[in-house]
C-alpha cells in the first residue's frame, strides 16, 4: 500500500478532528422543547417535562419513545399561548360569547386554564383529569393549582359526565389528543367519542353552548370522529391550525348558521374587545370549507 501523500493525509485528519468537535445533533424534542428536568410513570402514562428558556412543556411519551406535547406554558407570562392548536380551540368564542362557566376535559400542564383565568377572571373554570400524577404535575412545575374561579375533578371524564354538575357555556374536549400507544388511556379515550356519548354531552351545555374538539385528521379513527361529532351535534364548523396537522372542530348545541363574512365581522369585535396575543380573525379565516 502506497503511503498517503502528506496534503491528503492532513485533510483526512482535519476531517476526523472536525467530526470528533461536531456536537451530536440534539433530537427534535430537545430542539424545540428544551431539555428534560423530571420524567415519571403514572398508571396511565409516560410523561417528561421539558423546559427552554422561561418555557416549560407537559409531553407524553409512547412506547417508540416519541414524545408528544400536551401543554406548553412560560412561567414567566402564563398567559402567553404556545401552541397553535390551544388558540384555534378558542374559536368557540366566535359562536358564544361570553363564557360564564366552562369546562376543559384533559388538564395537562393547565396553559388553557391559566390563560382563561388571566383573560377572563370572572369565569369558572373546571377541569376534568384522569391521572392524578398529571394534576399534581400541573401543580409542582407550572403553577396550576385550584383557586376560586378554578376546580379540578380529578376523575375519569366519562364517568364524570355520567353525573349531574350543572350547566356549561363551553366544554373543551383537549381529551381527543391521541393517547400514548403504551398508557391505558387508549380504551377510555374511545368511549368520549360515541355519537351517543356525544349526545349525552348536550346535556351538560347551556341552550346555546358550543363544545371545542381537537382532532389530528391524520390518525386513523379521525373520520370515524368526526362522522359521530357532525351526526350528534346540530350544528359544526371546521377549523384548520396554521402550521399543524391540527383540526378544531367547535360544535354547536343549537342549530347555528354562521358565513365566512358574519365570523370575521364578530372575530374583529373580539379582537378590538380582548386584545390579545393572538388574532381571532386569523383563526376566523382557517375555516375550513366543507
């Protein structure tokens, strides 16, 4: 074997020296979540929890180990929406404005609630959360603890609709987040998507309330959803999240009629009234044609 002339073993050596300095590419999750402070196993999932900067992200892992991001909150301004889908969610404040008394099913690390507390400090905000190392989570990483406009039921959601706990403006169903394919979340998930559980949930809405789903069109059952969301509801309006394989479906009790034109003139009168960080006429023209 011929030596190697000196010009090319000195730039074969610079190469191996530049691949031993290169840093190890950080995976996706790291990249836009930050790096892992706690990571525990309830009865039901895997969860870490991610911070980067002042923000802090609730994700469960699943058995091929990906991660999928449930809540995202910054510490610093709870207030301050994170996730694109969360903000399309409230759309339902298009179709029933004000909200009163609401109800979100699926707790997370609370961004929906804390938002909802600082927007609307008058409203009564409850939530509905099967594991109760996700409530306590909530609690000891992003500040989301009971208060006077805020109760947790920490309990079984269908179960929890089976009883009588008055009327509500808006239910938020964040529950519709596929569950991680190793927690036993999978079975109790399907039962909240039965057109006669979804008829049931009427029950639970004032005359004119709205329920927000989030759907992900991409998994398999999703056609399934929605087919039972548009058989048991009155009314349905569909809405695209920018950026996301996301869909939010706000789901009327009543039946309701709404153009394109009538949503951005009431998502300008929102905008002018709330002002915040995020535009409703923007989530008003993600309407989605049928």
């Amino acid at each position: 074997m011929k030596p190697l002339r000196p010009a090319l073993a000195t730039a074969i050596a610079l190469a191996l020296l530049a691949l031993v300095l290169m840093p190890l590419s950080r995976p996706p999750s790291e990249k836009r979540f930050g790096k892992v402070i706690y990571e525990t196993q309830s009865e039901f999932s895997k969860i870490r929890i991610r911070e980067k900067g002042p923000v802090r992200s609730l994700l469960f892992v699943d058995k091929n180990r990906a991660e999928q991001c449930q809540s995202s909150i910054n510490i610093e301004d709870p207030a301050e929406h994170q996730l694109g889908y969360t903000k399309s969610l409230f759309a339902s404040l298009l179709f029933h404005y004000p909200q009163n008394r609401v109800l979100i099913v699926g707790l997370g690390g609370g961004s929906m609630v804390q938002f909802l507390n600082f927007t609307f400090p008058a409203m009564m905000v409850e939530a509905v959360e099967i594991d109760p190392v996700v409530v306590e989570l909530a609690a000891d990483y992003f500040n989301t603890r009971p208060g006077p406009q805020f109760r947790i039921h920490t309990e079984d959601a269908f179960v929890f609709l089976e009883g009588e706990h008055g009327s509500f403006d808006a239910i938020y169903m964040d529950a519709f987040l596929q569950p991680p394919a190793n927690s036993s979340l999978g079975e109790k998930t399907l039962r909240l998507k039965t057109v006669e559980f979804l008829t049931q949930l009427q029950t639970h809405l004032t005359p004119d309330g709205v329920v927000a789903f989030n759907i992900i069109p991409a998994e398999p059952s999703a056609k399934d959803n929605l087919d039972a969301i548009d058989e048991a509801f009155a009314s349905t309006f569909s809405f695209r999240v920018p950026g996301t394989g996301n869909r939010v479906i706000i789901a009327c009790k009543a039946e309701t009629s709404a153009t394109p034109e009538e949503l951005l003139q009431r998502a300008a009168r929102l905008d002018e009234t709330l002002a915040l960080d995020f535009s409703f006429q923007e989530i008003a023209t993600s309407l989605r044609n049928p």
